[in-house]
C-alpha cells in the first residue's frame, strides 16, 4: 500500500480516530502486573451500515416502519419490522389471490394439477436426481474440511478443484434437464 492509496483518518473525541471503516480507540496507557512496560489497549468499532437494524442514524429510512404501523407502544420500539420486507410478503399474497382467482376463472379450479402427475410418472428420475444432489453435498464437505485443517492448500489446488467440480456439477445439471 503506497501512501497515495491511504484512507484519511481524523482524531475523534477521548483519542479515538475515526477511518472509513471505523472507529479505533486507544487506552490510556497503563502498566502490566507482570512487566513495568507501558501498554495501551487499543480497540476497532466497525463503521455502522445504513441497513444496520441497530443504527441510530438509518431510523429515518422509509423501509423501515415499527411493529403497528406507529411508535405507539413499547413494543414497536423494541421489535421494529422492515417496511421492505413487509411489502415483499403483501405483494407475495396479492400474487398467490391472483393466481388463484385466474384459474378459478380459467379452468374451474384454484390451481391446474397436471405437474402433479409429474411426480408419480417420473418418480425414479426424481429420486435420482434428489441422490445426486445429496451425494454431491456428501463430497463437498470433506473437501470444505481437508481445507479448513490444512491438508489441501488452497491457493492453487483447492481452487482448481472446486472450480473444476462446480462446472462438472452445473454442466450436468444443465444436461439431465434438457435429456429429461
């Protein structure tokens, strides 16, 4: 890292500075039991993201709405619930009461059936496939665990091999759908 590529870093209150990732604080200085050195404790506060549920400063945010609708109660400032999310699950219901009335007008019923039959004409095909899917986790975690103790570094043979099974996995997942 050159100089030019340095973050400016301003001097906050009680010693902390404040970068723009966060905030680092420094201890007063004070001397160990063991050893007359000085030492300090010196401690980093992430910066606070704007969808941070516990930021004091992104209250404001038009996604967010409290418990009821209001601040009414101290539940609603105890549990606030995302306004995005509740709008995500309203249009969700609004489509599956569409869908419904569509095919009650269409074809008499709530919902058309015909994939069901899916299930029992190809049923083999279907566990197959659901073998392949678990048989394929099955390999993946002991690769993920030969990683995490060292045995297989993973700079440049671990990625080439995980690499190389995730296109094996995807081409022949793209390839039983379209035999299928």
């Amino acid at each position: 890292m050159s100089l030019r590529d340095a973050r400016p870093v301003t001097l906050g209150q009680n010693g902390s500075f404040k970068t723009a990732d966060g905030t680092i604080r420094v201890s007063k200085p004070y001397r160990s039991r063991s050893t007359k050195k000085l030492r300090a404790l010196v401690t980093f506060e992430p910066r606070k993201s704007a969808f941070d549920i516990s930021n004091e400063h992104s209250g404001s945010n038009e996604f967010r709405v409290s418990f009821c609708g209001v601040f009414c109660c101290e539940m609603c400032l105890i549990r606030p619930r995302q306004g995005f999310f509740t709008l995500f699950w309203t249009s969700i219901f609004i489509f599956t009461v569409q869908t419904y009335i569509r095919g009650i007008e269409t074809i008499g019923r709530p919902l058309d059936l015909k994939f069901a039959t899916l299930f029992s004409r190809h049923a083999i095909a279907l566990a197959i496939s659901d073998g392949v899917l678990v048989l394929s986790t099955t390999l993946a975690v002991p690769f993920a665990i030969a990683l995490k103790k060292g045995w297989i570094r993973y700079y440049w043979t671990g990625v080439i091999i995980q690499h190389t099974y995730q296109t094996i996995i995807l081409f022949s997942a793209v390839k039983w759908t379209f035999d299928r």
